[in-house]
C-alpha cells in the first residue's frame, strides 16, 4: 500500500516577496534577473515557452549543494500528461548559479522546508533541479504550463519563485484543488519573488498567460526536491 503524501506546508502555502527581498538589495534583484535572462533559451519541447536548467544535490548537514552528474530531468505520466514518460534535456544554466549571492540566498530561506522534508524522511542528500521558465505570450495568444491543469507533481517540494511578470499579462493565476480537482484557492504572483510552496497533498495549476498588448512574460524560478522515480 502506497504511504500518504508527506504534508510540509499543507498543500501549499503563499510567501510574499518581501520575504525573500530581506537581506538583499534592489540591484541584487536586478544582477539576478540579468542573469536569469542570460540563461533562457527556447524550450526544444514548447515554442510558448523559454527555459534553462541545472540539477545540483543538497547536502543537508552541511546545507552546501554541489553540480549533480545527471543533467536530465524525468517526470512519470502520472504527474504530466502532457511530457512525463521520457526524459528530457534542457537548455544548461551556467555553473555559475551555484555561487550565485541571490541563488543561495533564497536557498537559505527554503532550508527550512527542505531541512524538514530531509529529517521526516531520514535523507542526508537531495537531488534538485532548478528551472528557469519564462512564459510569453503575444496579445491574442497563450503561453501555459507542462502539465496544462491540476496536477500533482512527482516531487514532493516545490518552491515557485516569481522573477517577473509584466504589467501587461493577464492570466497566470495560480489555482489550488483537493484530489477532486474543484479548485479551492485562486493566487497570483506579482512581485519579485513571491513564492507558491507546494507538497503532493494537493494539487495545483497555473492558467495560461496572455497579453493585453505587445508581449507579455511571466519569469519563474522553479526549486523542485525530486522524488527516487525522477532519477533516470
């Protein structure tokens, strides 16, 4: 019999940006978003979408992370219906994200939940992938999400930190279900870096973005813990 679903924030939980913003500085954000924006590129499995990855491993004694070997990043068909099943190869972010002020300063903000995740389930290493998803929409058209609607993720923590979105989006509003998938919450990211928390005890969505004119992004930093089946 499968165990339940490990609840570390209830099913989600909404942290605003100001949070994440203490201790850093306006041109810390700016430096970040340039780099952020240095390391998009198209997403070979999406023309909505532009994105870059990097997997590193946690080490939660010492709360250091490393480069992980296996630069690969695999969801089951349960979790994503639309692309889980295979595995897939993004686009790299830079090494250089591992020293980075403002990456590991946010990373101590999420040592908390992770540390929590690490000493209910007895795990001295975790496995991390970090994803730089920008989403971006001409007016009249959508950019959305890999899987489209509610789901539950295969990991069992996930950070989404908001980089940007641009005055003239509309959409991307992020919903929250039971398992029955009637959406109970409705939130939107709108600062930098406000974050969504979420466990595997609830499912969640992101609409599709649009435009009320011109272009339209919404930039997200993806912190995902990932589970064993993940591992390919």
């Amino acid at each position: 019999m499968r165990a339940p679903a490990l609840s570390i924030v209830d099913g989600f939980k909404f942290v605003p940006g100001g949070h994440y913003m203490d201790g850093l500085t306006d041109t810390d954000y700016v430096q970040f978003f340039r780099f952020y924006e240095s390391q998009i590129q198209a997403d070979p499995y999406a023309d909505v979408r532009d994105r870059g990855m990097i997997k590193i491993v946690y080490d939660r004694a010492s709360r250091t992370i490393r480069k992980n070997a296996n630069q690969s990043y695999f969801q089951s068909y349960a979790a994503n219906d639309s692309d889980g099943g295979r595995v897939r190869v993004f686009p790299p972010i830079s090494d250089a994200l591992i020293d980075d002020r403002t990456f590991l300063h946010i990373l101590r903000q999420n040592a908390p939940y992770i540390d929590e995740y690490c000493d209910r389930t007895d795990k001295a290493e975790l496995n991390i992938s970090v994803h730089f998803i920008r989403y971006k929409a001409d007016m009249g058209r959508a950019s959305y999400s890999s899987p489209i609607w509610l789901h539950v993720d295969d990991e069992p923590l996930v950070f989404i930190h908001l980089i940007q979105l641009t005055d003239n989006a509309i959409g991307a509003d992020s919903v929250i279900s039971e398992m029955d998938s009637k959406p109970t919450n409705v939130l939107r990211l709108s600062e930098p870096f406000d974050t969504l928390i979420v466990d595997k005890t609830k499912k969640h969505a992101v609409t599709p973005l649009g435009s009320r004119n011109g272009m339209a992004y919404r930039d997200v930093m993806l912190i995902n813990v990932e589970a064993e089946v993940q591992q390919k």
